[in-house]
C-alpha cells in the first residue's frame, strides 16, 4: 500500500469510530465496540504520516501552521460532534466552554516536539517543554500518544527493525493502560504491523486532492455527524 491508500483506510477507520461512539454503542456495545476495534488504527497510522512528514518536508514551518489552522477549524466540529453544542455557549445567563480539542491538535503538539527535539535548545530545555506539550496535549483527542509515537519513529528512523520494534511496543503499552476497561484499545498494536508489512514507502498519486482530502474530511465529517446528533 503507498501513502495515499494507507491514509484513506485510516479515514475509513475513524469514520467507522466516530459513528460507533456517537449511534452504535447505546444500541449494540458489541458491533459498537468492532468498530471500535477498526478505529484504533488511524491514530497510529496519522503519527507514523506525521513523522514521515516531518522527515521529508521541504517546509516544516509551513507544514506546522498547516496543521495550526486545521487544529483551529476543527475545535467546533469537534466539540459539536461529542457534546452537541459549540465549544463556546451561552445559555441561561452563563457562559458554557469546553475546552477539549481534536486529533488534529494533538498531532500539533507532537509536529513541535519533534521540531523541539532536532532544535538547538539544551537538553533540560527540551525534556522540559516536550513535557508540557505533552500536558497541553491532555485536552487533546488521543492526547499524549502521537507525542511518544512521533519522538519514537523519528528517533529510529535510519533503522526499519528498530523503528517498527519501538513503535509496536509502544502502541501496545498504550493500548494495555485501557485494554481492560475497552478491550478494542488492542486494535492500535496492528497498525505498526501493518506499515511494517504493507506500506512500500511510495507516496502514490501527487495529485493535490490526496494532499487536502484529509484536512478537509476531518473536520467536515465531524460538522455532519454533530449536526445528526442534534437533529436526531
């Protein structure tokens, strides 16, 4: 599979999450948490495409603030689709705000870390403002995660074995802090056997519509489902 093929089976992935979380589970826990099962891929997937990312623009800057303004559109879609209102709400003579933010986001802070990490700044330096990214990213989906995974993947980066050995165990820790409370969590440990095994490393079709279908299906996809979750 190229770049593009894995990425449209990670959108795949998250849509089916996203619908489970938000129509499935209250009917069917179990065909709910199959769906479950099948979303746990795409984080992985998006971090290990952020790190690639990282390792091979030719812009890095333009890269963050790229993902900066997607982070920012997507905070209302995002929040509509898990609360069913707007990050900001004034209702009853108070003002309601929800603070959390989406995938996007965290994938932010784990883009800087990595700028972070190949920067000039002394070593405590950098341990500590990775580390209160990694607080800040709390408020984001999937929160401290696409971090540790993107510091691992770049990391290891001039050793495929190594890289894949390093990302599995760390996507299997992830998914045993939670395993036993969700037991789909277990889904995240396939997503390094699946780069590893069937990513050729090739970026597939240039053509811009790969570049942006993901920016722009995110917080899109995010805007209908909040917006059937009201009406329904």
């Amino acid at each position: 599979m190229n770049r593009n093929q894995l990425k449209y089976l990670a959108v795949v992935c998250m849509t089916l999450d996203h619908i489970a979380w938000l129509f499935v589970d209250s009917v069917n826990p179990l065909v709910g948490g199959i769906m479950h099962l099948f979303g746990r891929l795409t984080a992985p997937i998006m971090a290990f495409f952020v790190a690639e990312g990282y390792e091979h623009t030719r812009d890095v800057k333009k890269y963050t603030r790229r993902l900066a303004i997607f982070a920012v559109i997507s905070w209302a879609p995002y929040v509509l689709a898990q609360r069913g209102t707007l990050p900001i709400w004034i209702s009853n003579g108070g003002i309601t705000f929800h603070p959390e933010q989406s995938m996007i986001f965290t994938l932010l802070m784990a883009l800087i870390a990595l700028r972070v990490y190949d920067s000039d700044k002394k070593k405590w330096q950098k341990i500590v403002i990775i580390t209160g990214l990694c607080l800040i990213s709390l408020i984001g989906d999937w929160y401290m995660f696409p971090i540790g995974a993107c510091l691992l993947l770049h990391a290891f980066r001039d050793n495929r074995k190594k890289r894949f050995i390093a990302y599995e165990i760390w996507c299997v820790l992830v998914a045993l802090s939670s395993v036993f409370n969700q037991w789909f969590q277990i889904g995240a440990v396939f997503a390094p056997i699946i780069i590893y095994f069937l990513y050729n490393g090739e970026a597939g079709s240039k053509k811009p519509f790969h570049k942006w279908f993901f920016y722009i299906y995110y917080p899109a996809h995010l805007l209908v489902l909040g917006i059937i979750r009201i009406l329904v």
